[in-house]
C-alpha cells in the first residue's frame, strides 16, 4: 500500500496574513508539497483567483493534486524546479508567491526516498526521483577533500574531517548502498548521540543540499519570484536553516538598500544612491509559536520573511546582489 502523503503546513495562519490573499487574485506557490498552503491561497481567493503552483517532486504532484481536486478549475499544477518556475509563467502576473523551503514530512517519512537516518531505505535523497545524482554516487565517488567541503559548508559540520576519512576508510570494503549504513558509519566516527540532535544530522543535511543543489536553487528561485511578481506584491520564504536564511536575507538586504556599494568594504564615501528595489514586510523574521512547535516540532526551526516588491530587478544586473558580478 502507498503510505500517506501528510504534510502539516509551517506557519500557516502567519503566512496567509502576510500575504493577505484577497478574491480575485493569482499567488504562485512554488512549494506545492503537501498542498497546506496551497489550498488556503485558494480558498482566500475564491471565487475567481488563481493559484499556479510547482514542485520537482512527481509524488507531491500527484498527491496534491488530487487532495485538492475540488479546486482544479482554479488550481494550476507544474512539475518544475525553481530555476525554470517563471518560465511559464507572465512576468508582472502574481500578487504573491510563496516558497516554503526544505523537504515536506513525506519525503523524510518514506524511508524509499532515502532522507532518513532512522528508517532504512536506499541512499538516494533526489526531490525528483531519478533525475541526476543521488546520495550514494556522492559518497561513493567523491574524494576525501570535497566530502570534507560538503560537511563542513553544507552542513555546518565541525568534524567533518573524521566523517569524511571513516566514510573513504568503509566504502574500500563495501560501497554505501542505504541510509541506515551511512549512519551508523557517521555514528562511529562521531560517537553516540550528544545531546537532542542524531550524530548524522548534518551530513545527511549537506547529502541532501549538495544532492539537490538547494542553494543554487534558492538562488535561481528568488530572482524568478521577482519576475513574476508584480509591483506591490508580495514574496513570502519559510526558511528551516541558517544557510537559506543567510541567501534570503542577504537578496533582500542587497534589493531592499537605498545605495551600491562603491567597493568591497563598501566605504560609506563611495556609495551610489539608488532607488530600492523592495520593503522588507515587516523587517524581522516571525518564528512558530510555542503551540505550533509542540504541535509540529518540524516548525521549531522555520523563520517567515516577507519581502514587497517596488520595482524589477535591473536589468541585467539580477545577480549582482550574489557578490560575484
Ligand atoms: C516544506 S515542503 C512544502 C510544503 C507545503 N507548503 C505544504 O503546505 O504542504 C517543500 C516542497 O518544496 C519542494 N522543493 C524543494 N526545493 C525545490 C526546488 N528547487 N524546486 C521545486 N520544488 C522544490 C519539495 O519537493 C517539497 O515538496
């Protein structure tokens, strides 16, 4: 029997009132999953809105899709990754656009789709399944030094070294073919569990960043969120770790500034006024209430921006705010 596709939606009532979906209008919701907060844009905006949603994962597709069947005349369904979600869609089109980042519970809770450092499955951890490398080429073919890269920028991890040596030392006897086999290698490098946190968090967490490409994403993903959105819009980003936080905020910091900086030390001298780009709405992060991470300890992590759009990005200089162009 196919297992459950549950979801419960972060920050759900914080993030309506954010985007303050009102009949009539067209959202994007570029993290479909479980269709939580799909379905709430288009109940909001009955009777006539829009809510054009994507996800790379054929499963949450499918699955929502038919949840939210009763809405199919207003409801349209992509299978695409963030990079090519405004290639369809009319820029300028979407008063709001959300992105609730990371993977959904049943991505995690399917030990067949190989995220879980707790119920066996194959080491995969593809959003969409099949397509490019999975978990397993990489530790069973990159060397020692990008291991230790990936662990230690991906996933924060401080001894990625030793993580990295003991995986080469174990894949000499035996290729890494499952979750549970990396786990109990990345336990026996690291110890036991210290503390609330499993010794394998955050190399299965770098695993799935690098799998996935997440931050090339993100990246790709918020300058199409800006295309499409209109001026006035809004942008909501759920985000569930440090990394995509620091991207987000630092797209917005950049856009949202009243000047360019002038030079790498960005010398107050040198700096050239411009018109902002976006608002911060409003300019701290919202985090889960202490009942929603009781209820949903998933949400203990997540932290709501919300950014209004002025104007476009200029052209041609979409990336600037990258730092390498
Ligand atoms: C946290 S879940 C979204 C849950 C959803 N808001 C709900 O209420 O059920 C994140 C979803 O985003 C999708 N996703 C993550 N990165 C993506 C990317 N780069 N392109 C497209 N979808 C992505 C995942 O496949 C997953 O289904």
């Amino acid at each position: 029997m196919t297992p459950a596709f549950e979801h419960i939606p972060v920050l759900y009532e914080e993030t309506l009132r954010a985007l303050n979906p009102l009949p009539g209008q067209v959202f994007l919701d570029m993290t479909l999953g479980g269709g939580g907060h799909t379905e709430g844009l288009l109940k909001a905006t009955a009777p006539e809105g829009r809510v054009l949603a994507t996800d790379r994962d054929a499963r949450a597709i499918r699955a929502a899709s038919e949840r939210l069947a009763e809405f199919e005349a207003r409801l349209e369904v992509r299978q695409v990754c963030f990079a090519e979600a405004a290639h369809w869609i009319e820029p300028g089109s979407c008063d709001g656009v959300l992105m609730d980042l990371g993977i959904s519970s049943p991505q995690v809770d399917h030990a067949e789709r190989g995220f879980s450092f707790i119920k066996d499955g194959p080491l995969d951890m593809r959003m969409s399944q099949g397509e490019g490398m999975s978990a397993a080429d990489v530790v069973n073919q990159w060397g020692e030094e990008e291991l230790v890269r990936v662990f230690r920028q991906l996933g924060e991890e401080p001894r990625s070294g030793r993580v990295a040596q003991a995986i080469v030392r174990q894949r000499v006897v035996s290729s890494f073919e499952t979750t549970l086999q990396l786990a109990r290698c990345v336990e026996g490098a690291l110890g036991g569990r210290a503390g609330k946190h499993h010794p394998a968090t955050r190399v299965f967490q770098a695993l799935r960043m690098v799998v996935n490409d997440e931050l090339g994403q993100l990246e790709k993903g918020l300058v199409s969120a800006w295309k499409v959105l209109r001026c006035g819009g809004k942008l909501a980003t759920i985000t569930f770790h440090s990394l995509e936080a620091r991207m987000v905020k630092r797209f917005a910091q950049f856009w949202g500034a009243d000047y360019e900086a002038g030079d790498a030390a960005d010398t107050p001298a040198l700096r050239r006024p411009r018109r902002p780009v976006m608002r911060w709405y409003p300019r701290k992060s919202i985090k889960a209430s202490r009942q929603e991470v009781l209820r949903n300890p998933r949400a203990r992590s997540a932290q709501l921006r919300v950014m209004e759009k002025i104007e476009d990005l200029p052209e041609g200089r979409e990336w600037a705010w990258r730092g390498d162009s």
